[in-house]
C-alpha cells in the first residue's frame, strides 16, 4: 500500500537574537515549554497554518516564515508530520492562550527551564542549515534521526 493516514501540524522557532519565543503547554501529553504550533485544517495551505496558529497562539503578526525541515514519526496506523518554519520577523502584541503562557527565553537559559523533551534537538536542526528532516524511529526503544 502506498497510501496511509496523515495527520499535518506545524511549529514554528519565532526568534529574536539568541531569544526564542516558547509556550509553557498545560496539556498532560505534551508538556513543558515548547515551540508553538497546531494543525493544518483540511483544504488549508501549510504556510498560511502556521501564520494562522502563531497568531491564534500568540498574538503575533508572523512575516515571511522559512520552512526549514520536517518532524515525523508514526502513529496508530499513519502517520504525524510537523512542517517546521522560523521566521524573525513579526509584528503586534505578545499574547498566551489557554494553550500555555508564551515567553521569550535565551538559548542559555533552556537548560533551566522543564522543557519538553525533544526541544533543544529540535531548534539545533531547525537553525542548521544541512539538516531538514527530525524522524523518530521505533525499534526496541524510540530514537531520533536526523538527516
């Protein structure tokens, strides 16, 4: 078969300098201070999802968001792809939602904070420039692979 359930989402690293705008996600399944993002809706384009999702997440005005790699890994019977953007330019007023409360945060800082376990992997091959692709892979355990 050469067809399989997809479900598509998006984050996106909105930074400014070495500070990084983070979601601090209440959801039980996934939290911790994250990249904001959400779902693509059906018939919707993937770039305007995420200049969607980042204004309904934080108040922002996103500009020019840069694809710059894919998240993937398989789910009950399909598979869960994140389009992952970065972008510097935006505009407006910083708001949370009842996602999580948004705050800027230093690369620095990181270590400090209770992040969601994949987050500083996930921003270094977002920013390298020779990676595009961030895939868990199950065997016996769940491990990352970049490429």
């Amino acid at each position: 078969m050469r067809t399989e359930p997809v479900e598509l989402t998006n984050l996106c690293l909105v930074h400014r300098g070495d500070e990084y705008l983070l979601q601090n996600r209440v959801d039980k399944s996934w939290q911790g201070y994250a990249l904001p993002g959400g779902h693509v809706e059906p018939g919707e384009s993937v770039v305007l999802s995420v200049i969607r999702e980042m204004k309904e997440e934080t108040g922002l005005d996103i500009k020019s968001p840069r694809l710059c790699g894919i998240k993937q890994f398989q789910s009950d019977g399909g598979r869960y792809i994140v389009f992952l953007f970065e972008t510097e330019e935006f505009s407006g007023e910083l708001v949370s939602s009842d996602e999580g409360e948004m705050k800027w945060v230093k690369r620095d800082e990181l270590k400090n904070l209770p992040t969601v376990s994949d987050l500083e992997t996930l921003i270094d091959m977002m920013l390298d420039k020779n990676l595009s692709e961030f895939m868990y892979v199950r065997e016996d355990d769940w491990r990352i692979e970049l490429r």
